[in-house]
C-alpha cells in the first residue's frame, strides 16, 4: 500500500500523485472519467484535482464541465469522504478574479456542482493584482470558519504575494496558504525553482505541480518526425524546438530501460523526488494511461539517476 502524505501544514493526507481533472467533459467523456476516477481510487488513489473553469477554453462549454463530472461521479460512488477534493476560484469566466464577493459567489458555484458541502482544498486560480491579499486572504478564510473549505492554497503567485499573504495570515491568524501549485516538470523548472521553491520550503507548504509531464511531452511519444493525435500535441511538440527537450528525452529513456519503466513514470518519479514536492498533477484522459502515472507512485530513483535527470534539464 503506498504511503500517504501530509500536504504542508494541513491535517489532509495525500496520495503522492494528484489526479488531473481538466480533462473531465473534454478529452474524456463522462464514462471515461467515470472509469479513470474507478481505476485511481481502486489503486488507492485519493487526491483530485479541478478548477471551475475547465473545460470553458471548449467551444460551446461554459466552465464548471470538470466539477459536475466529478459530482455526478461522487453521487454515483458515494465516496465523497474518501477523496481529497482540490478545486480553484479566479478564472471561470463569470467569476474572473479574486475580489471577495467573487471568491464567495465562486465558491458556491463550485460546492453546487460537485454535490458537496465543503472543498477539502480551495486554490487561487490565478492571483488577482487588483485585489488585495489582506481581502483574498480574508475571504478564503470566511470559507473556512464557515465550513466550506478545509483547507486553502494557491497557484500562479509571484514571490512577493505569496510572502504578503503568508504573512497577513500570520498577524491576523487568519487561514493561511498550505499548499503551492507551481508550473513545474523537468523541461519547465525556472518558474519554480529559486524564490517560490524557497518561500514554500521556508513555511512548510506542500508544492503540488502542474503540467508534470509537460502537456504529454515526458511521455516520450513526442519525437522529432512523429505525428500524434492529441488536443495537446501543439503545446507538448513546442519542447523539442530547444536543445533541452531531446536531452531530457534522451536521459528519460536510459533511466526508463534500467527500470523497465515508461518515461512518464520516470519523469513524475523525478518531481516527486525533489524537495517540497508532494504530489505531482497528471492527467488521463483513458484508464490506458493511468498504470505507467501510478506506477511514479512506487518508483524509488537512485541518486545518481536523479542527478542525470537533472542535469539533462539544465
């Protein structure tokens, strides 16, 4: 049985791969998300992730697709209290940004369309500039007092926020942020790496990264001449147009072939290594993909495999 992890400074225990839901209602339907959440939870899988804008970038969606799936799933399952549920506010198209009466109005939303009454963890989307954090802060943490939310993180914050933020919770002992969700993976690692990776380690959160296999790229099927048929191909070919991407490739397949192992694995396995990271996100949009995104789970890389695969993603 894998062991779980504590996320940060919270009391939420967590499965050490965090399940996508952004293809929910959008590459997969809702039986194939139905199935894809069976063969996770049925692994010992229990940490989700969605936001209330997915799949809305969908041409006649509205946002939220991703969040009734799963609560359809939860009716279905009756599961609920078995899943850590992580959902974001700030970037549904009717409730863009952070202002209070946004993040509570958001918040509801999202608690109708999963068919619960609370959110074990609440992300910023998006930081909101505009907006205060003594006010984000402070409405996130009616949230909590209120019941909604056990928990509150955010995403895609600078250095500065997230210190501002950390810091008015303290004085005001109000919530405060467990958890970071930085875009980070072994051909993206200037983002997170140096200030944010400093401030989470500083404070005891929990970095749950986005994008671990770069849109599908560390899966290895994107090679210089292949065709594949995903929505993503466009965004995961991009990394072979630098000298970083083949070289990451190139060390992924040694270290994959000495384990017997798929490079997506290889790839999660190496961000689960790295300090402060708890729970790398990666999405399936079949049950297909999932063993070789679960297996990162029980994978244990050598120090010297490590440091291959870090070196390469210089």
């Amino acid at each position: 049985m894998t062991e779980l992890r504590r996320l940060g400074t919270s009391d939420l225990n967590v499965y050490p791969l965090n399940l996508g839901g952004n293809v929910f209602g959008w590459t997969a339907d809702e039986a194939e998300s139905f199935a894809v959440l069976d063969a996770y939870t049925a692994a010992g899988g229990n940490f989700v992730d969605t936001a209330d804008t997915y799949t809305s970038w969908i041409p006649g969606h509205q946002g939220g697709e991703s969040e009734t799936v799963l609560g359809k799933w939860f009716a279905a399952r009756g599961n609920r209290a078995d899943v850590v549920l992580a959902t974001k506010v700030g970037s549904h198209p009717r409730f863009k940004g952070l202002a209070p009466a946004t993040v509570k109005a958001a918040a509801e939303a999202s608690l109708t369309r999963l068919g619960t009454d609370y959110i074990d963890l609440y992300y910023t989307h998006l930081d909101d500039e505009t907006v205060p954090v003594e006010e984000i802060i402070t409405a996130l943490d009616q949230l909590v007092r209120e019941g909604k939310v056990r928990a509150i993180a955010a995403s895609n914050i600078s250095p500065e926020r997230l210190t501002a933020s950390l810091d008015f919770s303290r004085r005001a002992g109000l919530a405060s942020y467990v958890a970071l969700q930085p875009h980070y993976n072994l051909v993206s690692r200037d983002t997170y790496e140096g200030a944010l990776q400093d401030i989470v380690a500083e404070h005891g959160l929990a970095a749950v990264p986005y994008f671990g296999l770069a849109a599908g790229f560390l899966t290895g099927k994107y090679r210089p001449g292949a065709t594949v048929d995903s929505a993503r191909a466009g965004s995961a070919a991009k990394y072979l147009e630098s000298d970083r991407g083949p070289k990451v490739l190139a060390a992924l397949d040694r270290v994959a072939e000495a384990h017997g192992a798929a490079p997506a694995t290889v790839a999660l396995a190496w961000l689960a290594a790295q300090p402060t990271v708890v729970a790398p996100i990666a999405s399936a949009r079949s049950t297909r993909q999932l063993p070789a995104l679960l297996a990162a789970a029980e994978l244990e890389l050598t120090a010297e495999e490590l440091a291959e695969l870090t070196t390469a993603s210089r």
